[in-house]
C-alpha cells in the first residue's frame, strides 16, 4: 500500500470558524431525547442549520409533543430510526431507500 501525506493542519486553516474559534457551518448534534433539555433549545439547533440525532428515552410523542409541530411546518423532517429521531432542517434529504428489507 503506498502511503500519503496528509497535512491537518493545513486542512484546518481551510475551515470557517466564527469569532468564537468555532468552526462554522452546519453541524450534526447528538443528544438525548428525554424532557430534561427545553423544546426550544431544540428547534433552536434546527433552525441554525443543524442535524440532530437525538436517543429517545421515554415516548417518543410525548418527548417531541414541543418541538416536532414546528419543525415539520417550517419544512424540516423527523425520521425515526432504530431508538433514535433524526431531526433535520429545511433542505437537508433524509435518504431512506437503503432500508428497505
């Protein structure tokens, strides 16, 4: 196997990053879904662009009850896979064609 070089730290002074140091854009944010984090804080990460996977611990209908309505009308998509919701914004396609049986 021929090796390569592969330069990180070039690559990273290639990303955005805000004022913060953070880098910018879109995010995937892992979570659990279990009524202890604000309906809000949810849809705030969705709204800023971002994926969430959330682990469901409890019902899910009662544990999305805040948050679901609202994304689903602004056009984002919540997909349940497995014990976890997938929850995303406006744009972003959650390709289920692989699942079939």
């Amino acid at each position: 196997m021929s090796g390569f070089d592969l330069d990180l730290a070039a690559v990273e002074s290639h990303l955005d990053r805000d004022e913060d140091g953070e880098t910018s854009g879109p995010r995937v944010v892992l979570g659990i879904l279990d009524g202890t984090t604000p309906a809000g804080d949810w849809i705030d990460i969705i709204e800023a662009g971002n994926v969430l996977v959330l682990d469901i611990n409890g019902d899910l209908n009662e544990l999305a009850a805040g948050f679901a309505r609202e994304i689903k009308e602004d056009g984002g998509t919540l997909i349940r896979f497995r014990g976890f919701l997938i929850v995303t914004p406006p744009g972003i396609v959650v390709d289920t064609d692989r699942l079939r049986p």
